[in-house]
C-alpha cells in the first residue's frame, strides 16, 4: 500500500507495510498519541496492531463475564466463515444472492422450528438483534391496530401495549419511539413476571398486543405464554377484544424448541402473531445478529415493505437498518447446518445442567437464597439470605472481579425494588470445571465478607452493569 505525502516540492510515496508483525511496537512512535483526534500521518501496521492490541488487554475477560446473555465461543471454523465474508453487505442481494439465500433459509429453519402453521409462508428477516427485531414486530402490532381502528386513531385514541416491568428496555424504547402507552404490570410477591390476569386486566379497545416473555432478563423464567393466550381468548370471548401476542423469546426461542418441546408458546397458539430471538445468544453467533418472524403475510402489514432497486434487482426490506455485514448471517446458518436439531439439544441442555448445577452448588452454601434454579433459561438469580448481615449481594459482586468474574448485582423493578439479586448467565463455553472454579473462588471470599462489620456499598455507590 503506498500514500502520497504531499509537499511544495515532488511527492514522496509513504510505503506502508501490509504485514502486521513486520514492524518493532514502539518504533516510529514518539511521545504519547492522540486519543480523541486522528494522529498527524500514517504509522506502521505492527505498531497500529499493537497499541490496540495492548489496550483491550485491559477489557475483561469475556469467557468470565456472567452477566451477558451473548456468545463469547465459537467454533474456528465459524470464526473463519466471518472473516471471509465481513466484507459483505447483506442488503445487497442482487450482488451477494448465496448470502440472502442462506438468510431465507435460517428463516424457514426457524419457522418450522417455531411450529407455523405453514413455514413457507411464514415471513421473517435477520436483523441487529433482538432489539431491531422487536421494533419490528412492535411496529407490525401498531400498523395492524390502526388498519382496524382507524376512525378512533384518527379521534385521537392513543395506542397501548401490554407487558411486564421485567421486560428487556427495547420494549420502553419501542414505546418511546413510536408513541405507544406502555402499561407495565408490576411484580408483586414472589411472581416475577406477567401473569394472565394481569394483561387482561391492562387491555382495552386500544391494545395493540400483549408482550410475553420466553426467558425473563431479570431471574431467567419463562412466562405463562399459553396461559396469557388463554386468558385472552376468554376476554375476546367476553368482550370481542382480539388481542395478539407478540412472543420475545430473544433467550427462550433458541432454547425451549430443544430442551422444553413439549411446551406450547410458538405458532402452535394461534393468538401468537410473531416472535424474535436473538442469534447471538443462544443461537451461537458472535453479535450482532437477531430474527423476526411473522405468523403469515396478514401478520405484517404490506405498507412497512420497502422496495428498492438501486442496488440492483427489486429488494423487499423491512428491517430498520439498511446497510449491515452478512457474516453473522452465515455464522447463523453455519450452526444450523453443524449442529442440527440433536447437536443444538446437547448444547442447551449441558447449558441447562451447568446452571442447575451451579444454582445447587450455591444454595449449599447456606448464605444464598435461590431466586430461579436455572431449570428453564439457563440462567438463575439469587440473593442472600436474611440473617446475612455484614454483605450484601454488591459486595459479593465486586470482590469477584477481583479474581476475573463479572457476576452483576441489581436491584428488580416495580414493585420489588426491595430486592437485591446477583444473576448468572450460564452460556455455551461455560463448563462444569469453570463453574467449580467459580465455587472456589466465592468460597474463598465468603471468609473476608463475613469479617465486614456491614454492607460496604449499596445500589447507589455500586457502578451499573450493562446488559
């Protein structure tokens, strides 16, 4: 690669090496550089490489961190399959047609992996995340109220949608964005999520669906799916309201299919119009990559369909981001295509039999109080007991990163802000051997915790976690 270093005089060409390890790490580097404006002229790629390369040597590791629900494993192979198509821009369909075959596919695989009543007709695309793919499906829910409400939306009436304070923040944000009422029900007691009573009890003549969540942020349970469609049915039965369910399984979508079968909360329930997960948990793929599916075509109004052709050829799109790489896509069909149906179910229940593992390990210490026991997301929250007085869950998550493990400690929404929990997201990666390592490490703190005299930090002092 060669830049033309421009002067009064003739130019001179700045030969610049393509190969990363060629150059010495500190040569040609003098004094500190700037961080928050681009340095005055080019440097060596050795020395790019590796100012960047020491710098994230400070990030924590993410084989450690607990606390995301997103892969930090995957095989080399997929890896590979990454580097090699990075540079291809998924919207582009006319240019990259194997690519936008292979994300058709993964939508038909997760169409009849969801039970639609017919997969062929099942409509879906990849997007970002979970986050992208439920503006989607919230936007479909809307589009589709107003079509029938149209005289009362144009009165003035303002649309609402029905869910749990548990819910991810993608779902405020979706009401935020796109001025819908969110009618959050509460926690109460030891019920940590939606319950059917209560979403019939926020739905009215301007609902626009009902959220039910596969696999809660907060402690990793399942919400009633069916139950919540039941009670609906018996409200339309009642009052006429036609209330649809919208399904976030960004977690459970990609395991209940393997380790739950027998539970009805896909497309088997008639009243679900959509679903999303998120590829880039238990999917198996490195972020960012989500899906949205529609039950059918009626499931997702024509006029969110954008057409376009000045990429070539006549591409239908209705994600919310245009321009994005196809690599994940690949990654997700990738792990489709290697593990199967049979090799996903290893997966999800070693998965499922770590968490449960490590939630007994826990409860056996006699300090901690199991919230959820890993036994549905494999995940699990628990707090600590109430004659435990001189820690808290804060302290506890704040000595283990001392010895490498990001465990977040937070406190629940409404109306259980009283409750504290430490949760741990077990994901693929994550061993038997590494969650004994983790044993032993709190094992080995539990001592200096029990010295302290009180709780040396509260939700106020502790530095937020991010999800």
């Amino acid at each position: 690669m060669s830049l033309q270093s421009g002067g009064a005089g003739q130019q001179q060409p700045i030969h610049v090496s393509p190969m990363i390890g060629e150059a010495n790490p500190i040569s040609g580097v003098g004094g500190s550089l700037p961080k928050y404006r681009l340095p005055d002229g080019p440097m060596v790629p050795g020395t790019a490489y590796q100012l960047i390369h020491d710098e994230l040597m400070l990030d924590g590791n993410s084989r450690l961190n607990l606390a995301t629900f997103v892969t930090t494993w995957m095989e080399p192979q997929a890896e590979r399959l990454m580097a090699e198509s990075a540079d291809k821009n998924i919207i582009d369909k006319d240019e990259y047609p194997r690519t936008a075959e292979m994300e058709q596919r993964c939508v038909a695989i997760l169409a009849d992996l969801w039970n639609a009543p017919d997969p062929a007709a099942a409509v879906g695309c990849s997007t970002t995340g979970s986050s992208e793919a439920c503006m989607l499906a919230g936007m479909a829910l809307k589009r589709r109220w107003m079509r029938s409400n149209a005289e009362r939306y144009a009165s003035g009436a303002r649309p609402n949608l029905v869910m749990g304070t548990n819910v991810q923040v993608c779902w405020e944000k979706f009401c935020n964005f796109w001025e819908v009422e969110a009618r959050l029900a509460p926690m109460e007691g030891d019920r940590y999520h939606l319950s059917p009573e209560q979403a019939v009890e926020l739905c009215d003549e301007n609902t626009i669906g009902v959220v039910a969540v596969l696999g809660s942020t907060m402690d990793g349970s399942y919400e009633p799916v069916a139950r919540i469609c039941e009670a609906l049915d018996a409200l339309q039965e009642r009052t006429g309201l036609n209330v649809p369910v919208h399904v976030d399984g960004a977690s459970g979508g990609m395991i209940a299919p393997f380790i739950d079968p027998e539970m009805v909360w896909d497309f088997r329930q008639p009243r679900v119009a959509s679903i999303n997960t998120s590829g880039h948990k238990y999917g198996l793929v490195y972020p960012g990559v989500g899906w949205a599916l529609w039950r059918d075509q009626d499931a997702l109004p024509e006029e969110l369909v954008e057409r376009v052709n000045y990429l070539g050829g006549n591409m239908p799109t209705f994600a919310l981001n245009f321009s994005r790489p196809g690599s994940q896509v690949i990654a997700q069909y990738y792990n489709f295509l290697r593990l199967g149906y049979e090799g996903f179910r290893l997966v999800q229940q070693n998965s499922r039999d770590v968490a449960m593992h490590l939630a007994r390990r826990i409860e056996e210490m006699g300090c901690f109080r199991l919230i959820t026991r890993g036994d549905q997301l494999p995940v699990f929250a628990f707090t600590t007991t109430d004659d435990v007085t001189s820690f808290d869950v804060f302290d506890v998550s704040r000595r283990l990163r001392e010895f490498g493990w990001l465990v977040p400690a937070y406190t629940f929404p409404a109306n259980r802000q009283d409750l504290a929990v430490l949760r741990i997201v077990c994901r693929n990666g994550f061993s038997f051997d590494l969650a004994d390592r983790l044993i032993e490490d709190l094992n080995n703190l539990l001592p200096w915790l029990r010295r302290q005299t009180a709780p040396m930090l509260g939700p106020e002092d502790v530095p937020s976690f991010h999800h």
